[in-house]
C-alpha cells in the first residue's frame, strides 16, 4: 500500500476560492441575494449592484443611486471514510464551522448613460477543519491537525455605459487581498517520519472583469462576462517543528506562485410578463491550463532537504462547465418569491482528492424572497449544496496529493441583503 502524503498546495488550491472565479468548493458562487436565491443565474439580468460580479455591464439599470449590505455564512458538513482489507482507517465528519462574508457598495449615476462606483466584498470564504483523533491511523497514531481557512477581500471600483438604447458594457478592476491559514501533516511515514506543518501566506493580485449586455426589448435581455486570468505570488511563513531534530531551522520564508485561468460566462433573461423573470446562464472554466502550483523557500537547508519538491504537485486538472437556471415571481409591487437551480463540477480527478480541498460535484437548490418598501429593499436567500460522493480507489491515487476513500459534502449558505435608493 502507498503512503498518503498531504501537501501544502492543498491549502493553496483552496485560494481559488477566495478569488471569486473557482466554481467550487465552500465557495460562493456569486454576491448579493437576489442573484443566489435565483440560482446565481445573472449574467443576463444583472439589475441592481450584484452586477459588479456578475455582469458590469448590468450596472447602467440601476435607477437611483444605491447603497448595499450584503451578509452571507457557509456551513459545511464534510464526511471522509477510507477502508482497506475490512479495517476502517478513517472514518470521520468535519468539525462544524462557519465562514462569514459580506459585502458593501454604492453606485450613482454620473450622466444619463454612465453609472459607477465600488464594492468592497468577499466574493468567498474556504475552510475545512477535522479532527486529528479520527485520523490517526493515516499519520502513524499521530493525532496531527488537519485546518485550513482561507479569505480574500476585493475592492473593486466599476463602471457602465449605455451607448444606445439596447447595449451596455462594462467593467471592473479588482484589487484583492488574500490570506491563507492551515495546518497539515507532513511527511510520509517511511523516509520521513509524520509531523505537524503549518503554512501562512498571503498576497495582493489584480484582475478585472468585462461585460456586455444587449437588451433588444422589454421581454428579452442577454449578458456575456469574462474575467481575466489572475496571477498571484503568496508569500509568507512555513513552519515545522519537526526539523529541529535535524539540525534545521524550523521555520523559513517562502513564495508559492500560481495562475487562474480564464471564466467566461453567458446568460439570458426572459421576462414574459411584469409578474415573472426567467434567467439561465452557462459558465467555463479553463482550468486545464492550470497543472502545477510549486514552492520556493528562503531557507537553503528546506530546500537542500527536500522540503520544495515534495510540495510540488500535478493537479491533473480539468475545464469545466456549469449550468444555471433562476425565477422570480412577483406577488405585488412589494413582494417578490424567487427559486433556482445550478450544477457545481469539480475540476479535479479522483486520484487527486483531498478533506482539505473537498472538491465535489455539486447540484445546489436555492430560494428566497424580496421585499420593498419605500427606498429600503430586504432580500433573503438560502442555497443547500449536495456534493455527490466520490470514491478514489487506494490503487489509483495521486501519493503527493489524494486521499483514497470515500469523500462527501453538503453545504448551506444563508444570505441576506439591504439596499437603500436614494
């Protein structure tokens, strides 16, 4: 039997999260309630600030100068078993967390054809937390943390122009601050014995994001967004107590570089009477062109010891593509029911699967409501994510990175948002 290894890029992986393209995951999938309770189908519709995400170029419908406050949590709820020759090795849940977000905005008009602004959020939050006791048996009888968290904080300032009655564009740049915390065994039980690792890297990236949006009547209204690939250097701090016993510093400076890849999306609105909306949209995802994420350590002796190459890792990834559908339904001028659906594909093979990047295929259900009165808008919504379980056989799995067994995940995201018009 191969020894299970876990590495850092793990924790790395799951910064794709919190830079608001990586379609799963514990990642939103959006911002703004309105758009995740209708299935976070909106490129087509893009009608209030949430277009910032979604699609800039929807920012030229907002009536009145608007401000926003968005609060969101996911709750996940991991299980993790692994099996071999009738002995349980492993058979754990997830230690119950929760990772808040949010979001605040203000756009206004600046002529009859232009709308601007910025919005300060978090476009996503990541983590996964399991105990070390029911674990053991994979890291030697060590009971070793397992914990990741992971967040970013984008500002990012936007702009729209209607240039004639039926089309807009738009766009907006994203300034990002990402932080990553985790905790993870090292080592592989044979040429080095399991230890406790710890990594804290963090980073600024630029991005931005395009839109269009061509409206040729009342009923009808179509949305095309793409977001540019991102590339970002982490840097920060990596520990092992470990290699005090080898005459090595236990700690050393190091720099992990990787690029996401191009998301393309496109979406339609259908609006067939004043009472009810239609929306669908469908998402790509490049991540093919993502295959390996390295290291690289200040300190001589982490490297000479090997340290670098064994946080190297293939990711064997693969593009993906995820459909979206939405609804309104308008009970009067202050009450609105909303509902949804969308699929969530994992990039990742089985072979390289592991409970600190609970990478599923999900299909999520999401509802919701919209109430206003006066300039105040309330939106509620709640998405349930259903991960479908994934096997990797203990013969075929990725030593640098997977974890054979089965893998499963469910995820809830409560979300409210208020808007004030002035």
């Amino acid at each position: 039997m191969r020894r299970i290894n876990v590495y850092l890029v793990i924790s790395v992986l799951a910064l794709i999260f919190a830079l608001g393209i990586f379609p799963n995951g514990l990642s939103l999938n959006g911002i703004g309630s309105r758009a995740s309770s209708m299935g976070t189908a909106y490129i087509g519709l893009s009608d209030d600030w949430s277009a910032v995400f979604f699609n800039p170029a929807g920012l030229t419908q907002i009536d009145n100068s608007t401000a926003s406050l968005f609060m969101t949590d996911i709750l996940p709820s991991g299980t993790y078993k692994f099996e071999l020759g009738g002995t349980t090795l492993a058979d754990a849940k997830s230690i119950g967390n929760s990772y808040p977000s949010g979001a605040f905005s203000y756009f206004r008009h600046f002529s009859e054809k232009i709308v601007g602004g910025i919005a300060v959020y978090v476009p996503a939050g990541a983590g996964a937390k399991w105990s070390g006791d029911d674990l053991a048996m994979l890291t030697g009888g060590k009971s070793l943390l397992w914990d990741s968290t992971i967040f970013m904080i984008t500002v990012s300032p936007a702009a729209a122009v209607k240039l004639n009655s039926k089309f807009s564009i738009g766009g907006s740049l994203n300034f990002n601050f990402v932080s990553l915390k985790m905790k993870r065994p090292g080592g592989n039980g044979n040429t080095i014995p399991y230890f406790q690792y710890e990594e804290d890297l963090s980073t600024t990236a630029l991005g931005f994001t395009l839109g269009a949006m061509y409206k040729p009547n009342d009923v009808l209204s179509f949305g095309l967004t793409w977001k540019v690939p991102v590339k970002a250097n982490l840097k920060g701090t990596a520990k092992a107590p470990f290699l005090s016993m080898l005459g090595i510093p236990t700690e050393s400076e190091g720099t992990r570089t990787a690029t996401w890849p191009t998301w393309l999306g496109a979406g339609v609105a259908i609006t067939p009477n004043e009472k009810l909306t239609l929306t669908i949209d469908i998402t790509y995802n490049n991540w093919g062109e993502l295959q390996n994420i390295p290291i690289v350590f200040n300190e001589q002796s982490w490297k000479l010891s090997g340290m670098e190459e064994g946080t190297e890792f293939g990711l064997s990834w693969e593009d993906t593509v995820d459909l979206k559908i939405g609804a309104e339904y308008k009970l009067s001028d202050s009450f609105a029911l909303r509902g949804g659906f969308y699929t969530d594909k994992s990039p990742s093979p089985e072979e390289t699967l592991n409970i600190l990047l609970p990478s599923l295929h999900y299909k999520a259900l999401t509802l919701g409501f919209g109430y206003k009165t006066g300039k105040l808008s309330l939106d509620f919504a709640i998405e349930y994510l259903t991960g479908k379980e994934r096997f990797v056989n203990p013969m075929n799995y990725d030593t640098a990175a997977g974890m054979p067994g089965n893998h499963g995940m469910t995820i809830v995201v409560p979300n409210i948002t208020l808007i004030y018009s002035f």
